[in-house]
C-alpha cells in the first residue's frame, strides 16, 4: 500500500523486513519479465485483403479501427487478442 513501513507491515505479519523486501524484487521482476510489447502501427493499407467469405469476428473500435479475427485464428490467439482490447 503507499507510505506504508516495510517495517510496520513485517512487525504485524511476524515476518521478518528482508522477506519482504524479496518479495518485492520478485514481483518487480515478474511484472517486467511479462509486460506488454510495443505495438507498431502503420497507416499504410494492407496490401491484400482477406476474402469477405472467410467466417470472422471484426471488432470496431472509437476511431473507427477494425480488428478482425478470422475463424481460423487458434484459441489463444483469439482469446489474448479480445483480453488485449477490454
């Protein structure tokens, strides 16, 4: 929580400050082992356009950007993708 003691938070819990100090680095260190990666945006047109028959989710967003998902994009992909835009 900010401002809160490392040394008021371990006296409470009955841990020892270093234990907490380690978590911290730890965390810190996961958080920045799976951040995000940069997404490059062109404004250039696709040079092909897929199919319109091709079974697809397109997702509008503000801006009036489309994103589209074709059917056969595997699970995960699809699912990272729709987490990715919430």
């Amino acid at each position: 929580m900010p401002g809160a003691v490392v040394t008021d938070v371990a006296r409470r819990a009955d841990i020892c400050t270093s234990l907490i100090y380690k978590w911290r680095r730890e965390q810190r260190k996961a958080e920045r082992a799976s951040g995000f990666v940069p997404a490059v945006v062109v404004d250039e047109p696709a040079a092909v356009s897929p199919p319109a028959s091709v079974p697809a989710i397109t997702v509008e967003l503000a801006g009036g950007v489309q994103v589209r998902i074709e059917a056969t994009a595997s699970a995960a992909l699809v699912t990272a993708t729709l987490r990715a835009l919430r």
